[in-house]
C-alpha cells in the first residue's frame, strides 16, 4: 500500500542577516523522507530549532520547498492548480495550531469557525446538515453537551476546551490527515492525556492519520505508531515507537530519553551533551550536526554527513558509529 503522504529530499533554506543580496541562508530543514500512512500517527519528535514546525508549515502548504518533492495520496503538490485543488488538499490536510487561545476569534462564538469552515469546504451540506455536523464534530472531540458549547464564547472555555474545539474546526473538513503542531504543550500537564486520547480516538474511530508534532518524547511514546527524530534540520532516527524508545540507536535520541522519568529508559547522558549549544545552521558545513555534543564522535563526522541507513528492521538511524543493519548481523 502506498503512503497517504510522502515527502522527497524535502528542504527549507530562509534568506538571513537583513540585506536584499545576502547569500546566507538558514537550513531550517534538508533533505527530509517522511512517510505517514492511513490511520497513523506519527510523531515528530525534536528541540527547539530542529526544523519540525517548519515541516508542518511545508506540508500545509504555507511554505514552498526550497528542493524536494511532497506527494499526497500519489500527486505532487507542486501540480496542484488553481483555487479548487489547493482548497480541496487543505481540507483533507488541516492544520491545529500550538495556541489555543489565539486560534479562535474572540468576538464569535465557538460555533462560527466550525460553520465557516463546512460552508467553504463542504458547500453540498444545507444549513440543518451543517447544524448537525458542528454537533457531531464537538461530540466526536470529547465536549458535551454540545448543544451547550457550541454557544459559548472562547473566553468561556478552557485552554483545553478550545483546542478541543481546533481538533474538532479540522474534523469537519472530513481530513485525511491532520498537522498537529504541538498542540498539548501549552496545556496544564493534568489535562494533556485528554488531548492525546482525542488523537487516538480521530484515528481509531474516525480514520485519521496525524502528524503529531513535539518536543516531549514520552507523550510521543503514548500515543504514537511510529516516530521520527528531528536535530539540526535532519532527521536522525526513525522507526516503531516502542522498538525505538526501548533501543534507541542516535546519542541525540539518548539526550531525548535521557530527560524522561521512565525506569523502561535507563540512559545516560555526559554533562557537557545536556548543556552544549544547539547546532549552527547558517551555511552549515559538512559533517554531523551533533558532534559538537555527542559523547562518540569520531573523526568522520567532522567531514561527512550521515544519512539515514537501518540498524535493526524497520529502524534507522542518522549516525556513523552505530552499526547498519547488515553488519551487526555479521
């Protein structure tokens, strides 16, 4: 079965230092291959910096790639033509922001943005099945009664509450898959397991694939099928949730665990990996991104850029000391 969406080499380069001729450039991602299938979740996992958000902002079309290709069920997004086509991709691919508070408008009700978006995306439905789909939406994230909510303002809510209701603003478009650009992580940490079990219930009940996009690997380990690691730009491993997060093959993924009370995760990191600078990237140079913080480098990464390469069955990893799959087998 081939992938619902598939990214090729994918990159973003950003113009940086302020003057109309600057040749520097910003490598906020390069040369990406990401997969989700129907009914995943997959979880971007990474720092501040890595480049995650600006995949998301790729795959929703807010920015153009600067190399590479994206491809939706099989069709290349750059031959999506005209307003129709690109309205019919952001409705199969919506967006759910990081900020509950500033992704509804104050002055309306909850229920204008859920209208709004079924008017201009499913404009076959009369006004009562518009009626009725706001109240099955509202229901399916978990808010009842809602006939109640639907009625009340943003500032009634909750942080909860409304980003509830953006889950349920991208459910309406009947969505293939959704971008979930960390979407629990200005919530209280009491009512974070909601919001994930929301997540699940879209994919299990309502045959969603999301891009679950975080910087806190043991929600990713909750409620993801598969995860990939962003630093530098790059994705550094990727593979099963739980094969992965129980063998972590890339230091930085031992950074990432390293930080999490979990006793399955017994890593440790050095002192000086915990508290090193994040990677430069303007104009970066060959070599590996990491080094500068990771406790094995070898000569080699100082020169050639690791790619991807599998270390066990469907788990890869970005790194030139970890052994490939064919030789560990040796």
């Amino acid at each position: 079965m081939s992938p619902l969406l598939e990214t090729k080499d994918l990159s973003r380069h950003f113009k940086v230092g302020g003057k109309l001729f600057s040749h520097r450039l910003l490598h906020a991602v390069d040369d990406v291959n990401l997969t989700i299938n129907e009914r995943e979740i997959v979880a971007l996992v990474g720092e501040s910096g890595s480049g995650k958000s600006t995949m998301a902002r790729l795959l929703a079309q807010v920015y153009k790639p600067t190399a590479g290709q994206i491809t939706f069920q099989g069709k290349d997004l750059a031959q999506l033509r005209g307003r129709k086509q690109h309205l019919q991709y952001r409705s199969d691919v919506p967006m759910v922001f990081q900020d509950p508070f500033a992704s509804l408008n104050p002055v309306y009700k909850v229920s204008h943005g859920i209208k709004r978006g079924l008017k201009l995306h499913r404009p076959e439905l009369s006004a009562q099945e518009r009626h009725q789909e706001l109240l099955r939406v509202v229901a399916a994230v978990g808010l009842n009664p809602p006939e109640e909510i639907i009625e009340r303002y943003p500032y009634e809510l909750s942080g909860g509450q409304r980003q509830r209701i953006g889950f349920a603003q991208a459910l309406a478009y009947r969505p293939k898959l959704i971008l979930a650009d960390e979407p629990v992580s200005m919530l209280d940490v009491s009512i974070r397991i909601g919001l994930l079990n929301v997540m699940a219930k879209l994919r299990d009940e309502e045959g969603v694939s999301i891009l679950y996009i975080t910087h806190d690997i043991a929600s990713a380990r909750y409620v993801s099928d598969r995860v990939m690691v962003m630093y530098g730009g790059h994705v550094v491993e990727s593979g099963p949730t739980e094969s992965l997060l129980a063998d972590p093959q890339h230091p930085y993924t031992q950074l990432l665990l390293s930080a999490v009370p979990d006793p399955r995760a017994p890593l440790e990191v050095t002192t000086e990996a915990a508290k090193a600078e994040p990677p430069a990237v303007i104009d970066p140079k060959p070599g590996c991104r990491f080094r500068a913080r990771c406790p094995l480098a070898v000569d080699v990464c100082a020169h050639v850029t690791p790619v991807l390469r599998p270390v066990v069955p469907e788990h890869a990893a970005a790194c030139h000391v970890t052994a490939p799959a064919e030789v560990a087998a040796a």
